[in-house]
C-alpha cells in the first residue's frame, strides 16, 4: 500500500486508486492553468487598454489606481494593497509585505513605472507569491514604451 498525504489528513490507497487520484488531480490542476490563463488574458486587456491611455510616465500609484478602475468596468473581482503576513515559527508577522492588486483571489500583480525591470523585481514577485498562497503572478512595468515589453508571467507549483 502506498501513502498518500492530503490536506485534511492521511489515506491509504492501494496503486490504482492513487493512478486514479493522479489523473484526477493532473485534470485538476489543468483545468485550474486554463482558468488561470483566461483570467491573466483579461488582466493583462486591462493593463494594455490602461496603459495606451495613460502611456509611460506616471506614477505606479496612478496606474494601480487606473488598473482598479479598469478591472471594475470588466466586472472582476480583485483588492488592492493586500497584507502579506510573514509566517515565522507559527506566528503571523506583519512585515510591511502589501501585493498591489489580488483579481479574483488567484492572480496577484507587482506594478512598477520605472524604465526597466531588474532580478530584483522579479524575486519579489517570487516572495510575494511564496507568502500569499497565490499560484500565478504578473510583474506589470508601465514605465515600458510598449507594456507588452514589461510583462513577466510567473506560475509557483
């Protein structure tokens, strides 16, 4: 018999009822990547109608506020400036960590407005993602000519 951990707890399964639960959770996990896919493909429409607009140049601040105000005309749910609680020995700190905008609980974006983006921007993406449970990112740079320049897509397992 095999083990198998969930997060409720632990069963024993025999090998094929784990090929079963495998497949089902490969399924899963694909269906999740699709609607996460149609979900960034909405954002980023959002980020590219915002930023030919506004175009380069202002501050990040008045592109996140721009974002918002795009992602409500499309009827998607999102937060702005999340907490992001660091979690240290079973204890919740608050850092400082804030996620500029969180859509629909899933995808959570690091806006920037500088002239271009560095390793650095993308670890705290990396982090950020890390600490928030979410399992896609987008790093969006509106300091870009062309945003499609500034967009770094990254999906955590």
């Amino acid at each position: 018999m095999t083990v198998v951990s969930f997060a409720l707890g632990t069963a024993r399964l025999p090998a094929w009822e784990l090929r079963v639960v495998r497949r089902l959770l490969c399924v899963y996990a694909a269906e999740s990547l699709i609607e996460h896919e149609q979900l960034t493909s909405q954002i980023l429409g959002a980020a590219i109608e915002v930023h030919s607009v506004l175009g380069p140049g202002m501050l990040e601040s008045a592109y996140e506020a721009c974002l918002c105000h795009e992602l409500a005309l499309r009827d998607l749910a999102f937060e702005c400036q999340v907490q992001i609680p660091v979690e240290y020995k079973d204890v919740r700190l608050d850092c400082g960590y804030r996620a500029d905008v969180i859509v629909q609980g899933a995808v959570l974006l690091e806006l920037k407005a500088i002239g271009r983006l560095g390793p650095i921007h993308e670890a705290q993406l990396m982090t950020y993602l890390k600490l928030s449970g979410c399992r896609v990112g987008l790093l969006l740079n509106f300091g870009e000519l062309r945003l499609k320049d500034g967009i770094i897509r990254r999906v955590v397992g």
